[in-house]
C-alpha cells in the first residue's frame, strides 16, 4: 500500500489535498508542522511526499523535499507553490522533485501527476549542487506558463540532449538557451549564438563549420567555426527553420555523427558542443510547409520547450512593466513612474512582439516622458485605443455571472473558515459538487 506524505502549514489544505486523492489502497499522513513532518518520515516508511514549497515556518519546501529524498531516495515528491521562479524551478528538480505544481491548480492535473508519482521509481539522487552564477537568467514571470518553462529548463539543463525552443518572436527564446547552458555542466564553456535567417547560406555554412585556407575568395587562413569553438558548451541556432535543405542535411550530420568538415576540407573533424535550436514558425512534420527536414526536426526536437505569448500570461505584464521602468529609469537618470489608466491600457494591449515590444515601449516612454510619471495620454495611439472607450470601460467593470459565482463560493469559505463540508452544506450541494466549482473558478487553496 503506498504510503503519502502532505506537509502544509493550512490544516484544511490538508485535508483539501487528503480528501483528493484518496483511493483504495492508499494511506495518507498529513502534517502541518515541518519538524513534525521531518521526525516522521526518518521512522516511516513513505513513497510520495506533496509539500508546498512556501511553508511559514524557517523552513522551505526545498528544505522538506531534500531531507526526505536523504531519508527516501527513491520514493517521489511533488511540490506545490503559488510564487514560482526559475532558480526555484531548477534547485527543485536538481533536488530531486518529481513535479512542481503552481496554484491555483486543475484537480484533475494534480490527481494526474501524483498517479505518474506512485507509478515512477526514481534514481538515488546524488545531491550534485547548482553551479553558482555570477548574472541572472533575465527570464521574468510567475505565472503558471512561465514556471512550466522553469521546469523545463531545469531537466534541459541535466540532459546533454539537443533542445528546440519554440515561440513567436520577444518571447525570450535566447535567454531560455542560456539558461539551460548556465545551469548546466557545460556552464564554464562558452555560449556561441548565432541567427541563422540574418547570414546567406555560403557565410552561414562557413560561419558554422569553419574553412580552409583558399576555400574561396577571402579565405587568407584556416578559420575554426562555431561548433569547434565553442568547445564543449552550447551552440545556440537561431531562427533555424530559415537554413536551406543542403544545410539542414549538413546540421543533420553534427547531430548524429558529432563530426563536421570545414568549407575546402577533405577531412571531418569531431565537435562536442550541445546543440540548442530555435524557431518563431511551425517547422512540426505534421503542421509545418515541408520545407523543414523530418529527420533533422526529430534530432533536434528531444526536448522541446515552448515559450508562451505574452497574451498569454496577461498576469506577468505589472511585474515586467516594474523591471523595465526600473531598468530605463535608471539609465535615464530620474526616477518615472506609471499611471494606473496607462497600466490599464498596456494590459488590454495584445503586445504582437511579446516582451521585447513590451521593453522596448517602457524604455521609449521613459526617454521621451517630460514628467515623473507616464499617463495614458503618453502612449502611442494603438495603446491608448487598447483602454477602449469610457463606456467600454464601465461595462467591462460589470462581473460576468460565473465571477458572481466566483465571489460568492470564496465568501462563503472564507465565512466558514475554510470548511469544505460546512461550505457545501450552505452552498445546499454535494462536496464533489463543490471541487467541480473549485477546480473551475480556478479558486487558491489559500483563499479560503
């Protein structure tokens, strides 16, 4: 019978969590104080620990996850937060979490992810430490898109396996690369980028495997390329759906063969770099025009991280928006502040060049701002429609019937204190009935 292991500082999470999951031939034991939890599973037996990473106490989930992994090391945990960030992200899959869950959450994800869990059996983690770094990854977000990137670039990191980022242009598909460099074993070697759609076809060819001397006209001396200076770190291929057929079969080669021949040379020579590759188009066999090799996409598409629009993850604009301000207000020397109408509007904004677009118009709006703050008078026209008309605004205000319900269902937690059986039963529905709404108004565990 296995055995899991909840540790929340909320009793009636849980409980919440307890009552989830339960299945025949399941047992559970919940413990809300970590030190209690600690001297349990050093005399228990256990095969699944959930904890939430954000624990009020001195100690962390992190903290409870590596003590059991040492008690444990090849039982499972799963971690759940409501703050997520990459270095988070990434110590926790190092530590050894299973999955890293961010709130609110789908119940039936949850219930999804702790099966794999109790299915899984995990290797004895060997406490290998993160590689310190001496610059942030410039990856901002706490959303549930942007952790789900986090944790891909934490097992992309651990891999030697070439990745494929994909994502609409600004997304931050270059600072996804260097993360899964920096927080790898390749760290100390160098990060050698290059864009694949700004360079013809000879210079590229040339540009990526090197030359001879004589090769063609120009060629004075022996030139070493990209993969072979780059050692054994990371070559970063940009905009790769935009090489020619010849070239991707030459690509092709250094993925399975790991040699390349210079431009003019009879012989080839062996490289080690990891290959990490991105595309702003669908180059998917089955959704793609055809001309992206089959063969070279399933080489580079081992691990495939997608990044999401920033329509997407609508919630990350205010902390992004405070980054940047901070960023260009510095440059300029004086400190410029954002009004709550402007805020509202760069909101609204569909942003179709993503997060670059997004600094770029922060660091414009700052440079030519007059005062110490930016208003909604000082955005560009297409911003300033994106707030709509007044009377847009007001009916945009007006909650929609499901919010009623919204608000209604987390007053009535919050009335009983957070009690599940006592919500349902002055909400006159079943508790099943109630999780369904849980799960559907996508209500924090906290909130009540």
């Amino acid at each position: 019978m296995p055995r899991i292991l909840i540790v929340d500082d909320d009793r009636e999470t849980c409980r919440f969590i307890e009552e989830l999951l339960t299945e025949p031939g399941r047992e559970f034991v919940a413990e809300p104080d970590p030190d209690d939890a600690l001297a349990r599973m050093r005399r228990e037996r256990f095969d699944l620990l959930i904890t939430d990473l954000n624990l009020n106490t001195t100690r962390s989930g992190l903290d409870i996850l590596r003590a059991f992994k040492a008690e444990h090391p090849t039982a499972e945990v799963v971690l759940i937060s409501g703050f997520g960030t990459l270095e988070t992200a990434v110590e926790a899959v190092r530590a050894g979490a299973f999955d890293y869950i961010s709130k609110p959450f789908s119940i039936s994800a949850v219930k999804a992810t702790v099966d794999r869990a109790l299915r899984h059996a995990a290797p004895e983690a060997d406490g290998e430490l993160l590689p310190s770094l001496s610059a942030e990854s410039g990856l901002l977000g706490r959303t549930g898109p942007m952790l789900e990137v986090y944790k891909q670039i934490a097992h992309a990191a651990d891999s030697t396996a070439p990745v494929l980022i994909i994502g609409e242009s600004g997304t931050g598909k270059e600072l996804v690369a260097r993360a899964i460099h920096s927080h790898s074993s390749r760290a100390r070697g160098p990060f050698v980028a290059v864009n694949c759609g700004a360079i013809t076809e000879t210079l590229l060819e040339s540009e990526l495997f090197g030359h001879t001397r004589g090769a063609f006209t120009g060629a004075v001396a022996d030139t070493k390329g990209i993969f072979e200076q780059a050692g054994g770190g990371t070559v970063f291929l940009d905009e790769i759906a935009e090489t020619s057929p010849a070239l991707q079969v030459k690509l092709l080669r250094v993925l399975e063969e790991r040699e390349v021949r210079p431009v003019g040379a009879s012989q080839a020579t062996k490289v080690r770099a990891r290959v990490v590759a991105a595309t702003n188009v669908d180059i998917e066999p089955e959704g793609g025009d055809g001309h992206f090799r089959r063969d070279l996409y399933y080489r580079l598409s081992v691990l495939v991280i997608r990044m999401p629009a920033l329509r997407d993850r609508r919630a990350d604009i205010p902390l992004l928006i405070g980054t940047f301000l901070d960023r260009a207000s510095a440059r300029a020397g004086r400190r410029v502040s954002l009004s709550s109408v402007a805020l509202e509007a760069l909101m609204r904004y569909a942003w179709p060049g993503n997060v670059r677009e997004l600094e770029n118009t922060i660091e414009r709006l700052v440079l030519f701002s007059r005062g110490g703050a930016i208003d909604v008078t000082d955005l560009p026209t297409e911003l300033r429609e994106a707030s709509g008309s007044l009377e847009e605004r007001l009916f945009a205000d007006l909650p929609t019937l499901d919010e009623m319900d919204r608000r209604y269902l987390v007053h009535v937690l919050k009335a009983v204190g957070g009690s599940r059986t006592r919500a349902a039963e002055v909400l006159r529905i079943d508790r099943r009935t109630l999780y369904r709404m849980v799960e559907r108004f996508g209500i924090d565990l906290k909130e009540d």
